[in-house]
C-alpha cells in the first residue's frame, strides 16, 4: 500500500512543486522557499541521525557554515553566488569530518551534547565577529542578487527554481545512498554498531562520512538561504534550529515523506496559522510528546532495502 | 590575587546552583538514560512560581517565615509538575526507541518553556529581594549575605541527598534501580515508585536552584531554563553522568571555571570555552571524571 502509494505520489509531488511558485503570490513563494530549504536542511540531518543513527543537535552550524561561506565570499570576494557553492559545499563537509574525528566514538548522549555545544560556539564565534569577516550580531546583509552567466536572476521565483533544483539533487543523493555501499553500512551501523564492525564495516569511517557528507547537504541549502534574503545573520543559525531539524526527522520516522510533513508542519503552517504565533511552539511541543506516545517509531517510518517483510524482526532502533 | 578571591567566591556560588540543578539531571539520567531536557525549563518555571506566592500568597511580605514557605511551596509545587511531567511524557516511552524518548522530552521542555511565557508574559521579570541585601568587604574581596546562603543551603542539600541515597534502604533501591531496573525489580523494588520519586527529589532540588537564580541574577525571563539547564547538565556530564557526588563536584568545577573565564578572559567567550573544556574531558575521560567505565551494550 504504502511502496504504490509512493510511486503515485511522487510524480505528483514533482509536478505540484514545479508549478507553485506561478500560482502563489510573493508571500507564499518565500515561505514556499522556507520549505524547499529547510526540507534540504532536514534531509541532510536525516543521513546523519536517522540513516546513521548519530545523535546529532549540532546541524544548523553546517547550514549556517555554507550560508556565511557563501555571504563572505560575495561580500569580501566580489564572488557570484552560484561560484561560491562549491566552497559552500565543501567547507562545511570539511568541518564536518573535522569535528566528527574526535567525537564520533562518544556514546549517544554524549555525542548530543558534544553537537549542540559545536553549535552554540558557532553562533557566539560569528556573533563575536571573530577575524572581522562575519559582521558580529547583524550578520552580512546587502549580497548580490542570483545570477547565471550574467542573466539577472534576482525575481524569487528565480530564488525558488534554485531551491527546488538543490532538494531534488538531494532527494537523488538520497535515493541513490540507500542502495549504495555506504548506505547499506550506515543502515548496520544504526541497527547495531557491535554487529556492523564483526562483518568487517569499518564504522568510524562510515561515521565521519556521514557526517561530512550531511554537512556539505546543509551547507548547499545555506548558500540557497543567503540566496533568498540577501543576508545572513546568527540567528538564524541558533541551537533551537538544530532542535526542530533533530525532532522534524524523528518524529517524521526518517523517511523522505515522513520530513517533508515535518518540515511542512514545522515551517509552513504556523503561517497559515499566523493568529496562534505566540502558542507556535507550545502546541509543537505537544505534539511532539503524543507523536512520540502514538507512534514512537515516526508518524512514517522509513523502511530498508526490498527485505520481504516475513524475514523482518521488529528491533529497537538505536537503543 | 584579588580577582583570584573574588572570582573564587562568585565561582562557588555560581557553582553551587549548578550543581543543584545538574542532580535532577544525574538521578533521572542514572535510572531511566534518558537526558529530561524539560528539567531546565522546570528550574526556570520554579523562579516564576516563587514569585507569584510572593506577590500572590505572601502579600510581598519578605520575613523568614514567609521566605521558607516559598522555598517550600515552590519544591512542593515543582515536585508535582515533575511526577506529572515523568507520567505524561516518559512512562509511555520507557519500551520505546530511544530517541523517541528524546524528541517527547524536547516536546515536553517547549511546552514548560512556552507555558511560562503563556501564563508570565515574554518579556523580563524582576525577582523580589527576599534576602536582606547585606555586604561584607574582606580585604578587598566583596561577598553577600546570598552568596554565603546559596552555598550553605546548597551543601545541607546536597550532603542530605548524599546521605539518603547512600545510607537509606529507599536510597539502596534507587541505586539498585539505576544499576539494574528488571533485576530491581525481581528484587521487590517497586520501579514506578523510584522513577516518581526520583523526579520529586530532583524537581524540588531544581526548584530550590531556581528561586537561587533569581535571588542572585535578579532578572528572569520564560527562555532561560535551556541556559541554565545546558550548563548543569555539562556539569553533570563532567562529573560523570548518573554519579551524585560526580554532579556536585562538576557544578562547582563549571562554576569556577566559568567564573575565572569570565574575570580573566572575556565573559563573551564563555560559552566558547565551556563547550571546549567539555570536548577536552570527554576525550580524556570519556565517561567524566567519576564516572566509571560502562561497558558497550551488546
């Protein structure tokens, strides 16, 4: 039921995404935006926590990494935007593998506060204007516009096809780890790190990769962000992102579907909502506990490989 | 030598907050391993309940008498909302996943922390001035008469916390509890009693931390619990997560480090360097200093 029902609605989904932003007015297409990046954002801490099982609180440093890589090389450099996704990419994955060196052995817990604490100096070193590049508490605000091969890009919809471009790519990086090498290992080294390294995966590379490459996920969606408002500023890149991307992937049970409802429901409907702001987070937090009571595997459980479901013993995740 | 003196006065009493809060962290973690991320919330909460009896229940009246009765009312009242918090939001998820029991402890730390905001409003409140503001200056070195309370209160509590655990048979079943639940449990140890009590106890501690922040920083605001709680929970990291006299020693060693951050280097950097010594002892000592080794689960 579910697997037909994937393969329906995806095509569905493609379709209605790359319509939207003709049909909505400016408004909706920035929050639609919003969606499209956070959801990036969302998919990369799922390779990281959900695929690998890493308790990870520490993901909107790697998106706040790209976005500040991307502000300053356009604000300093002169650079366009679109030149500077490399570096986006790549510097946040190099942080990621960097940090994660020394880290990655901790217990669960550990691990959790070990990321958020990443996350709280990033947000005081840009805040503190550490070297005079990240413009201390304002951030770096007055970017170029989008541009490609010196077409002017700067219209949001413009902003929104370069959104919606880089969650596909994600959506084909992820389709194509899980039936990768490295995807399979990830997936043993979630179900059980003990078991993984007795048939010879070697988990701390594994670890590290996935780490990385979840960096370099959230550091591409960083440069779409500085893309879309022009600037970057700390706080947008605080703790209490990384808490809603780590909540969005377990409560939505690690599945590509079961995100994109969480990111909709976390990012997009408090503005439908707008009249409830100041009860936003109070409800969420309800939420969160009854999804948790409900469903404690996610409201979509991601399922692995083509197992037939016979041969599947229920475990439990991570514990 | 002076700032040595003074930062090591403010140090312990920064220090001894800490290490109230970071036992609620410590004597949950121990038994259910599970980080309650509500329980900061529930420090901050506590500030804003003692307020509201003094200017509520009290008639803003600041003796002894009625200062004790808000300590108290204010654990009693603390206490509550912990049992219903453990009922609510963990018991359902003591067989489930464990990050599902993360994610409901986040849940439930928004709904503490917006709560606040819901009932006391956004922006900053004053905290009352119950203790007499009193000064002493020893050759230099400026303590207060809050400081000198903070402290001592805070070692009663935590020496009698030290000795219940350590020299009671309740104390024995929440150590065994915390060893080995279905073992404790084969042994008659009613487990859900623990639980329940062990949320009392850290829940009235974290309330007494509470009503110690606001008495010594004044201001309080709805989002500070994530603050004070992050940092009593590295305590108790380094100290060695589960370990009672581990979580005092690491909320003095927080306290003064941060204290001697702030009075030698740069209060900005503060956070930068907490998380630095963090990573730093975790690598060293991955279980905390008086932690023992736990074993990889198989």
């Amino acid at each position: 039921m579910m697997k037909s029902l994937q393969r329906f609605s995806y095509p569905i989904f493609f379709v209605v995404m790359a319509i939207l932003p003709n049909v909505l007015d400016d408004r909706w297409q920035a929050v639609a935006i919003t969606f499209l990046v956070f959801a990036v954002v969302a998919l990369s801490q799922d390779i990281v926590l959900g695929k690998s099982g890493m308790f990870n609180m520490g993901q909107a440093l790697f998106f706040g990494l790209g976005a500040y890589t991307t502000a300053i090389l356009n604000s300093e450099f002169g650079w366009p935007l679109l030149a500077t996704i490399p570096l986006a990419i790549l510097i946040p994955a190099l942080f990621g593998v960097l940090l994660a060196g020394p880290i990655v052995h901790l217990r669960g817990d550990y691990l959790l506060v070990v990321t958020i604490g990443f996350n709280i100096v990033f947000v005081q070193v840009v805040q503190n204007n550490l070297g005079g590049l990240t413009g201390g508490p304002n951030g770096i605000f007055g970017l170029d516009s989008l541009s490609l091969f010196g077409i002017d890009l700067s219209s949001q919809i413009a902003v929104y096809y370069f959104a919606f471009v880089v969650l596909l790519l994600t959506l084909w990086i992820m389709h194509n780890l899980a039936g990768s090498k490295a995807g399979r290992a990830m997936h043993y080294l979630r179900e059980d790190q003990l078991a993984a390294e007795s048939i010879g995966i070697n988990t701390r590379v594994f670890k590290i990769f996935a780490f990385g490459l979840g960096a370099g996920i959230a550091g591409l969606a960083g440069t779409v962000f500085a893309a879309q408002y022009s600037a970057v500023s700390p706080e947008a890149f605080e703790f209490i992102q990384s808490v809603l991307f780590f909540s969005i992937v377990i409560v939505g049970g690690s599945s590509i579907p079961g995100v994109l409802i969480g990111v909709f429901v976390m990012f997009v409907l408090p503005e439908i909502f707008r009249e409830f702001a100041t009860w936003r987070f109070f409800i969420f937090g309800f939420a969160m506990i009854l999804a948790m009571i409900l469903r404690p595997r996610g409201i979509w459980p991601a399922t692995f490989g083509k197992i037939p479901k016979f041969l599947i013993k229920e475990s439990n995740h991570g514990s | 030598m002076d700032i040595f003196l003074q930062q090591l006065a403010n140090g312990l009493t920064i220090g001894s907050m800490y290490a109230l809060v970071a036992l609620g962290y410590t004597m949950v973690y121990g038994v259910m391993r599970l980080i309650n991320f509500a329980h900061g919330d529930m420090v901050a909460a506590s500030a804003f309940v003692g307020l509201t009896i003094y200017t509520q229940v009290m008639g803003q009246s600041a003796s002894l008498l009625s200062v004790v009765i808000i300590f108290l009312l204010s654990a009693v009242v603390m206490a509550c909302v912990g049992v219903i918090l453990e009922r609510v939001a963990y018991r359902p998820l003591r067989e489930a996943p464990r990050l599902s029991a993360v994610v409901s402890a986040l849940g439930a730390s928004l709904v503490i922390q917006n709560g606040i905001m819901l009932i006391w409003g956004p922006q900053m409140r004053i905290f009352p001035v119950l203790v007499p503001q009193v000064y002493w200056d020893l050759g230099g070195v400026v303590i207060s008469l809050i400081q000198v309370i903070i402290l001592s209160l805070s070692l009663v509590l935590m020496v009698a916390l030290y000795l219940f655990v350590e020299k009671t048979r309740i104390g024995a079943a929440i150590r065994a509890s915390s060893i080995d639940q279905d073992a404790a449990r084969l042994m008659g140890i009613n487990v859900n009693s623990i639980i329940a009590l062990i949320f009392i106890i850290g829940s009235s501690l974290g309330a007494v931390g509470g009503l110690f922040i606001g008495l010594y920083y004044r201001g309080i605001t709805f989002n500070m619990g994530w603050q004070y709680g992050l940092y009593a929970f590295i305590a108790a990291i380094i100290g060695g997560i589960g370990n009672i006299p581990g979580a005092m020693l690491g909320g003095m060693l927080l306290g003064l480090f941060k204290a001697f951050i702030a009075g030698y280097v740069s209060s900005t950097w503060a956070d930068a360097f907490t998380f630095i010594l963090l990573i730093v002892i975790l690598i060293i000592r991955p279980n905390g200093i008086l932690g023992e080794r736990v074993a990889e689960k198989v």
